[in-house]
C-alpha cells in the first residue's frame, strides 16, 4: 500500500519524470538514501514502471491524427485476436484498446496529411480481419494530454 | 528537421524506456556518450522528444476503472468551448481531452478508483457541466501502445 510520502513523491515524478533523487529528497524533507530506498521498492512492487520518452509527431511530419472506433464481428471466435495481431502490423497505428462498451476496439492512427491517412485507411486498416462497423474521429486539437493520475 | 536511422533508434528506444542513461544508450547503439547526448539534445531542441513521461501501474495506485468518454455538447454555438475545456481540464480524474470532428465534439479519458467512483465522477462532475448532450462511456479492458513508423 502508499502511503502519503510515496503518493507525493509519484506527483512529484509524474509532473517531471527527469527530477532526480536529490531534488526529490529536497521536495520532500527525507535524505537521498530514504528516497532511494522508496523508489526501489515502489520498482520492486510493480508500481513504478518506468518512464518514456513523449514523441511528439506533428514534429515528424505526422500532422494527421484519427481515432478509429471498431466493431468486430464476435460471432467469430478469434475475431479480437485476428484483428489485433492485424492492426499490430500497420505501423501508423500507436495505440491499440480494447473496450466492453458499444465500441470494441479502438485504434490511434497518425498519418503525413490527409491523402496518406485515406491510403493507410484503405489499403492497412480496412482490409484488416473481422471487422464489422467502423468510425472515425479526427483529432482538431489536443486539449489535455499529461495522462497523470490523480494521486 | 531530418533524422537519421541512428535518430530513429534512439527515438524508439527512448520512447521504450527514458530511464536509459547516455551511456547505456551510446553503447547500445555504437555512439559515444556525448554524440548521444548530443543527438537527444537536438531531438529535444525540435521538439521531437516533447517530454517524458512516467509509467505508472495505475490499478496498484488505486485507479482500476479507465472509462473513454465520447461528448456531444448540446448547445453549440451558446456554450463557449475555451469554457467548457478549462472546466472540463480541471477536473482531476480527466486524463485526456481531444477536440474531435466526428460523431463526438470531445473524446475523454477518465480514471476512477472503481464503476461506482466513475459514476460520481460522471454525474457530478461531467453531466452537470453546461452544454454537455450526449456521453457515450466505453470501459476500457486493455491497452497496447505500439512504437509507431519509426
């Protein structure tokens, strides 16, 4: 279980992944050694999983981003496992979730502009297995992105 | 900007796990440290590397309910959206908020600590806020980030 000292040190973290031990014993009025020991076990439990590097793609080229909601046609057995092991192969796809809800998948597709999106759609995700329903929302602006958990 | 493969190697190994110090990531792939220092720097100076973020087990923090929100508002046009994004932004459980065009106006991500928690969340916070029509909820069962055309 947290408690509040690790619960501050995670905020701290995940308002700025590259704080290091120092600055964190510093925030937070415990010696460097204690902190250590925290984050090591806070590894150790599984918590604390890492950090990766935000790719920013607009800066790439990548000025196009959609979300695909997908419904699979589940009187096929391995209609998730078919279509996932398919989407897994377009590598403009960066994120695949998979939901109980009216959608069942969910895919995030970035694309150069708007031709190279409708060439990926039809020739890597249309021909992907099982698919029943597909829509499209394409992304106007990100508002919040940060992803942090309300710890 | 123009990258190289070795730009890309780094990108995609970074984006895998940020913890990897130059040294590591130098010899990984066959550079001294301070042309991989010196490489990540530029990635970052372009603002191709936007930031690091943590990796989190967000069930063993207390968060076991992720929900995407898709929300229509129902008043366009006497809603202004600047408020209703400040308004919804600040909402600590909103994790993401992307304006989109489409079925929906705004695509959410939401965190709770469990369905019940994520209810009130929904009917306190979300639904009463002006302008707010339609919400479609899908509970999220798994997630897959994929290292993208690099």
């Amino acid at each position: 279980m947290l408690d509040d000292i690790d619960r501050r040190l995670l905020r701290l973290l995940q308002a700025d992944a590259a704080r290091g031990v120092p600055e964190l014993a510093d925030a937070i009025g415990l010696t460097p050694a204690k902190v250590t020991r925290r984050l090591d076990r806070l590894r150790e439990d599984g918590v604390l999983k890492g950090s990766r590097a935000i790719i920013n793609w607009a800066a790439l080229g990548y000025a196009v981003s959609v979300s695909l909601r997908i419904t699979l046609d589940k009187t096929v057995s391995r209609a998730f496992d078919d279509f996932i092991a398919g989407a897994r192969k377009v590598p403009e796809v960066i994120e695949i979730q998979t939901f109980l809800g009216r959608v069942d998948v969910r895919l995030s597709l970035i694309a150069k502009d708007l031709p190279d999106y409708q060439r990926i759609y039809r020739e890597q995700v249309l021909p992907l297995p099982h698919i029943a329903d597909i829509e499209a929302l394409m992304t106007v602006a990100s508002v919040k992105s940060d992803e942090s958990l309300p710890l | 900007m123009t990258l190289d493969d070795l730009d890309f190697a780094l990108l995609r190994s970074l984006a895998a796990n940020a913890d990897q110090s130059t040294k590591q990531l130098g010899q990984k792939l066959g550079l001294s440290q301070s042309a991989t220092w010196r490489r990540i720097k530029r990635l970052q100076d372009a603002g191709v590397i936007a930031g690091r973020s943590l990796v989190l087990d967000a069930e063993k923090v207390g968060f076991g309910v992720t929900v995407f929100l898709g929300v229509k508002l129902a008043t366009k046009g006497r809603v202004s959206l600047e408020d209703f994004e400040r308004a919804i932004g600040a909402i600590p459980e909103v994790q993401t908020v992307d304006h989109v065009l489409g079925l929906y106006d705004y695509r959410l991500r939401v965190v709770a600590t469990d369905l019940a928690d994520f209810e009130r969340v929904l009917r306190r916070r979300i639904m009463t806020m002006p302008g707010v029509g339609d919400v479609e909820a899908n509970v999220l069962l798994s997630e897959e980030r994929r290292p993208g055309p690099i």
